[in-house]
C-alpha cells in the first residue's frame, strides 16, 4: 500500500485516495481542484521589487478588505523576492529579514489569515533567488515545512540560479515537498515559459500555473508583446493548470487608464491570474474601476475555465473571444492602432450559437443592446471594447 500512495505522490495528481476493503489504494479524480479558477490578489514585486515589509503587507491586507477587493475575488496576498536574511539559520532554514519581518512570517500569515485572505510567498528553483537571496534548490523539504509551518497557501518558485539543471526535475522536488507537508499550497511555477511548462511537465510536477513569459514591465510594448505570445496556449489551460502570462500592472502609473482597461481585459479573457502589483494603500478611484470590474472578473472566474482567444488578427485590429460555460461568448475588439477604428465580428466567429438575435453587454459601461449578428463598435486608439453577448 505504502508504494502506492508514494507512486501517485510522485506522478504529482491532484488525486483522492481511497483505501479499499482489501487494503489497496486507488487514486480516484474525485478531489476539487485546488485552484478551480485562476488565481485573484496581489503581489509585491511589480511596484514594490526589494522594498518591502511586514508593515506593507499588513496595510495591503487591510486595504484589500477597505477597497472591496477582497469580496471581489482578490485573496492571495502574495510576498515575492527579498523577504529572506542573507543566511540560513543553524538548522538550515531560511529565515525572514529580522528588520523587515521582526515579528516572523508565522505572525504575519495570521494577520493576512484573520481577514479572510492567503499568504503566498516566494522561492526560486535555483542556488540563490533572482535579487541574491538564499533560494530552494537542494533544500526543498526544510524550506516547504517551514512554509506550511507559517501557514504558506501559495508558493511562487522562480527560476533564476538553477545551474544548467533540467527544469522539470528542480520543480518536480518542490513540488513534491509541498504535497508532503500535507498543507495545500498552490504551486506557482515561475519558469518564465522557457521549456514549454504548459505541455505537460508544469502539471506533472504539481504545477497550478506557470508563467508563460518573462517578466512584465509597465508599458503598452510589454503587456502587448506578452499578449501576443499567448496566442496557441489556450488549449493547455483549465482549472489547476493556468497559463501565467504575468501579474498586472494596472495602477502603477507607466500607461493610461485606457490602456490599463485594454490590459485588465484581456488578462481577464485570457484567464490570467489577476494579481494586482500596484500599492493598495493609495489606489486612485479610477484605478479602482478597473481593479473592480465585476463583470470582467465573472469572465476571468468562469466555472468553465475555458481560455480565451484570439478570433482574428487584423494588424492594429484584433479580436478575441472567449466561451463563457452559459452558452454567452466574451468578446474583446482590440485597437492597438493611433486612431479611432470601427471594428467589426459576426455571432458565428466568435464562436456563438446560431439565433434571431443576441443581446449585448457592454462590459465596461455597462449599456444593454441587441444585434442581429454583427458585432460591431468604434473602438478608440490604444483601448478595447469587452462585451458579453448571449444568444437570445
Ligand atoms: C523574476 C520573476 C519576477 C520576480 C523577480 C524577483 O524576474 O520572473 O516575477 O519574481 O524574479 O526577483
């Protein structure tokens, strides 16, 4: 029996086990996703990078209860790079930065806990973490139990450091040692897409989600140029296994609030985690809208999981579309262009049923309408129109 349990363990399925009358365990599928939909919250790196604090991260949780976000989904409250001493302890354990973290990490994920919220936190597959700090490779089972032993719901594990070893086999340990701590972490594997996680390995390995691309910068050039790079991965997402193309730079003051409404839309579309890495604590109103849009966050948590797309590739003009598990279809017209373009689609190519009409919903200003088929609207320079449209 033993080697069946550890067999399944090391194949990483997110598996019920169900020990039977004659003692044997089979693994069943019946276990609940540990991530049915991609992941909402925040996380430090973007706007915050080796500035951080326990005092930063108490005040991000508390004000991703005062803003509403955390009702509207965003409840990873996720630390990245530069939390750790330049040391080990004499155990070999990795400690907290004692000026940054004097009251310990444990503290600090029952303050986040208290509220309704996770605590993630942050490792690298590699020797050292990307700014220097000591980080997981060959120390993977002591590092995972003291994250469970904090009380850790997330791990992001980047890749910087790793000596020229094969990928699947450093995240494959990690993933291992968070399984045998019995805590349920989510397994962010931040691999930056390199060796095509999403094909296979990134599930094997106990992977939720893997970033598909490197790193994010707060520019129009960044954002769409790792849009582009997502084109043909939507087949390998659904839920515990999401596609990553970065965290959001909505709010961090680099583009406009239209560009961030064209971003913010289609990571919603494309089933992106939603991970906000703006600071929280002076978030301006219209950067709010944008974070709080319910209507998008109901396309990004579809229960369906389905992975938007894009439909069309006009040069300047794009469409994407996403199918919404209630028969609606989530469409995003895209102007990457200088101008104001009028931007069209049709019911059936964006993946809709067949009907006599359809009703439309504007997603971010909430107007109602009704089409015969054709999709249709002028879209403003650099901007998106997102809408729903159910067949009627
Ligand atoms: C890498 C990751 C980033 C961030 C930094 C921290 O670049 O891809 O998301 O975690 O490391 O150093």
């Amino acid at each position: 029996m033993r080697r069946s349990i550890s067999a399944v363990a090391v194949a990483g399925l997110l598996t019920a086990l169900i020990v039977t009358g004659s003692g044997t365990a089979v693994a069943t599928s019946a276990a609940s996703p540990l991530l049915p939909s991609p992941p909402m919250g925040w996380n430090s790196w973007n706007r915050f990078a080796c500035d951080i604090d326990e005092r930063l991260v108490r005040q991000t949780a508390d004000a991703l209860v005062s803003t509403g976000m955390r009702d509207a989904g965003y409840t990873h409250v996720n630390l990245d790079d530069c939390w750790m001493a330049r040391e080990r302890d004499a155990g070999g354990r990795l400690v907290p930065d004692p000026q940054k973290f004097p009251s310990g990490m444990r503290a600090l994920a029952d303050h986040v806990h208290e509220r309704g919220l996770k605590f993630g936190i942050y490792s690298s597959a590699g020797t050292a973490t990307c700014a220097g700090y000591p980080a997981s490779l060959d120390h993977e089972e002591v590092d995972a139990r003291s994250f469970a032993e904090w009380g850790v719901d997330y791990l992001k594990y980047d890749n910087c450091h790793n000596e020229g070893r094969p990928a699947a086999s450093r995240y494959a340990k990690m993933g291992q040692a968070l399984r045998a701590t019995g805590r349920p972490i989510v397994f962010s594997i931040c691999e930056w897409g390199d060796q095509r996680p999403w094909e296979g390995w990134g599930a094997e390995v106990g992977g939720h989600l893997w970033r598909t691309t490197h790193d994010i910068r707060d520019t129009w050039a960044s954002w769409t140029d790792l849009l582009d790079q997502q084109v043909g991965l939507e087949g390998y997402s659904g839920p515990d296994r999401w596609n990553d193309p970065d965290m959001l730079e909505v709010g961090n003051g680099g583009m406009l609030d239209h560009e961030y409404r064209a971003h913010f839309s289609l990571w919603a579309l494309l089933n992106a985690p939603l991970i906000a890495g703006n600071d929280l604590r002076a978030v301006s109103g219209a950067t709010k809208q944008i974070l709080l849009n319910r209507a998008l966050i109901a396309v990004n948590q579809d229960w369906g999981g389905k992975q938007g797309h894009r439909v069309r590739d006009d040069g300047e003009q794009e469409v994407w579309a996403k199918p919404m598990s209630d028969g609606s279809v989530a469409v995003v017209l895209f102007n990457r262009g200088p101008g104001t373009v009028d931007i069209a689609a049709n019911a059936a190519e964006v993946g809709l049923s067949a009907a006599g009409r359809y009703r439309v919903l504007d997603l971010w200003s909430g107007r109602e309408d009704t089409t015969a088929g054709e999709l249709r609207a002028p879209v403003p320079a650099y901007s998106v129109v997102a809408q729903r449209i159910w067949p009627a």
